[in-house]
C-alpha cells in the first residue's frame, strides 16, 4: 500500500500544490516551491516525501503562522462530499503534507492550529496533526474536540474519536497526560449512536485500541452501551469487541453472547493437505447440534503458522457467527491464503489448524506448507 501511495508525491503533484498556494497568495514563490520539491523525491519513501514537501512548504510559506495558516486554508479544494471515505481513491493524500506541516509548525498557535485542521479534516484527515495539538495542550485540545463531536461535518466528529486513538496507525503513542484514556471516553460517549457509520466505526476502532491497554475499562465501557442497545450500537461494541474475542477473553464473550459452553459434534478438514507458499488452503468445518435449544456461537480458526525461527505462533481467522437450531447442522468453510504479504511471509513446514467454538478449542487438523515452485507468483495482489 505504502509503495502505491508514495507514487503520487511526485513532480505533478508539487506542480499542483505551487499552484493551489500561488492561487492563494500571489507572492508565493511558486516556482522556486516546486523547484525544491520535487527535487530527490523519487529515492524517499512515502512518509518521507510527504515530510520533505512539507518542511520545503514551510520555508517557502511567511514565517508567521497565523498567516500562513490563512493561506494554506484558501488554497485547500473541495470538501469530501458525503460521509464515507470509500470509492475516494488516494487523491485525498495531497494533503497529508499540509498535515504534517501543520504538525511541525502549530505548537503554540492554538486557534490558528485548530481552525486549518478543522478544514484540512473535511478533506482529508487530521489525525497526525491534532496529537500534536492533544500532546502540546491536552485540556483545550480535548475541550475543543469535545464541542466537535456536534460538529455539522462527519469527518470532523470521526476526528475527535479517529485522533484520540490509543494505538492510531502511523501515529507516535500519547505521552504524558495525552496518555490517559478516559478523557477521551467523555468524546466516544457523545459519538456512540452517531448517525453516520464513518463515526461509530471509528469509535469501534478506538475502543478496540483501548480494549489492549485496558480491557477492565474497555469492557465496563461496552457493557454500559450495551444497556438499551440500538442494533447500531450493538454492531459498533461487537466491532469493539473483535480483538479480545480473537484471543478467547471470556468477559468479551459472554458480553458478545457466545459466553454458552458449545454442545456441539465437529468435524474438521482441510484440503489439500499440501499446499504451495502462494496457493490456499480450504478448511471446511461441519457442526452438530447436541443442544435441545437454540444455541448462540461463535465460530474462529486459529491457525498457526510456522514463523522465520521454526516455531508456529497463531493467528485468529472469523469463520460465522451463528445461531445453531437445536439438533440442527452447519456447514462452514474458511479459506487460508499462503500469499506473501508485507505483514507476513508463510513459511514451508507444517501448520496446525484449530477449531474454536465460543472460545473452547473443538477440532484440530493440519496442512502442510511447500517451498514454491521456481518462478511462480506468490505475492498478495
């Protein structure tokens, strides 16, 4: 992804900015702006052509903030319209420059800081910027935030959840007061029943960082909202929920109602047997019922893949969520890629593959994994 993202900080773009800029404020020096960056971009790294774009923006900017704060803000293009960021491609990243610069250059500009990160946000995000913001002045960053959650726009509500983030992507950790989450639930309580999905999947997001760094808070949390629950509300805590459901906590399962110990016969396959790095496994799953009610389950597969060292670590694949009619049947499958992924890179021996029902292990089965063939493609596409 990174590699693809990268490509459009190129000469054409900074052609593009000089201009917005130079629109903007006539005595930008446009031309001596896209001289210097585009100059060295095609050897960085996205991150880092993003950085030198913005600290070349900067020099080329007045050196008063506020001022040029102003002329970043008429520069900016159209809003996103509506309220999904899906189906926007990646010309929204144009900006992650002005992001950055305003990172870098607003500290001790509160206001001016706050009002270009409140437009920026509207088209692409502010969730870098504003932790420096949360870091620098935490009480008013959060007071701020905190009027935004009834901001007309989506995309500035998402920001006050979306920026607080325990363990946002990309982002440096909180430090120092910033790093006390409950402030920031006073943000998630007003968003919760958000009417748009873009907000609640964010709050979602942010209770499920939290739920790894605390998941005492982050389940009385989720347990509150669960109080009369609206079905979007129970999705967003479901959602909430996922990580501490992948590793088995019973706490996350009895709130998420697969707590039930499972009366249920598996059987359990995998075909084939011997599968090539860059080809799938197919896991096939059968479940029994030796129930005479209704029995709600949740169905995973850890697999555990064999790492670098030769050791096998596990990683939680959703198979269903069901409800099983008493003495009743399903029938579930789940394919396994072997691709090799930036994240991980499968590895020749052999895997083991669990079944786990309502966090009890069932069935066990495994696969063996092959060298792939000389010359054949095995990366993720």
């Amino acid at each position: 992804m990174a590699d693809l993202l990268k490509t459009i900080f190129d000469a054409a773009l900074v052609a593009d900015l000089a201009a917005m800029l130079r629109g903007a404020d006539p005595s930008f020096a446009s031309e001596a702006f896209r001289a210097e960056a585009s100059a060295g971009l095609e050897a960085l790294e996205l991150k880092d052509r993003a950085a030198w774009i913005a600290a070349v923006m900067g020099r080329h900017l007045p050196a008063d903030f506020e001022r040029a704060a102003g002329v970043v803000e008429r520069s900016l293009g159209p809003e996103i319209e509506g309220d999904e960021l899906t189906g926007l491609g990646r010309a929204p990243f144009r900006y992650l420059p002005h992001v950055l610069w305003v990172a870098q250059r607003g500290t001790g500009h509160f206001e001016a800081a706050m009002r270009l990160q409140h437009a920026l946000t509207r088209r692409f995000s502010c969730e870098f910027s504003i932790r420096s913001s949360l870091e620098a002045e935490p009480e008013r960053t959060l007071a701020r935030l905190l009027e935004w959650t009834a901001d007309p726009s989506p995309h500035v509500r998402r920001l006050a959840s979306e920026g607080t983030r325990p363990r946002l992507p990309w982002a440096t950790r909180f430090t120092g007061q910033a790093a006390d989450p409950r402030p920031a639930l006073a943000l998630l309580e007003r968003l919760r029943d958000d009417p748009t999905t873009l907000v609640r999947r964010s709050v979602a997001n942010h209770l499920n960082d939290l739920s790894k760094d605390d998941p005492a808070l982050a389940l009385a949390t989720c347990r509150r909202w669960l109080r009369g629950a609206s079905p979007e509300r129970r999705a967003l805590v479901q959602h909430a929920l996922r990580t501490l459901l992948r590793t088995r906590h019973p706490a996350a399962l009895a709130l998420a109602g697969h707590g039930a110990p499972p009366r249920v016969a598996v059987t359990l396959a995998v075909t084939p047997r011997r599968v090539a790095v860059g080809g799938t496994a197919l896991v096939r799953v059968e479940l029994r019922s030796r129930a005479a009610r209704v029995q709600p389950l949740r169905v995973d597969l850890a697999v555990h893949f064999v790492k670098a060292s030769g050791r096998t670590a596990p990683k939680a694949f959703r198979v269903a969520s069901l409800e099983l009619a008493p003495r009743g049947t399903a029938s579930l499958s789940k394919r396994v890629s072997l691709a090799v992924h930036s994240t991980r890179t499968p590895r020749p021996g052999r895997h083991r593959v669990e079944l786990v029902v309502n966090g009890q292990v069932l069935g066990e089965a495994a696969f063996q994994v092959a060298a792939a063939p000389a010359g054949a493609a095995t990366r993720a596409r």
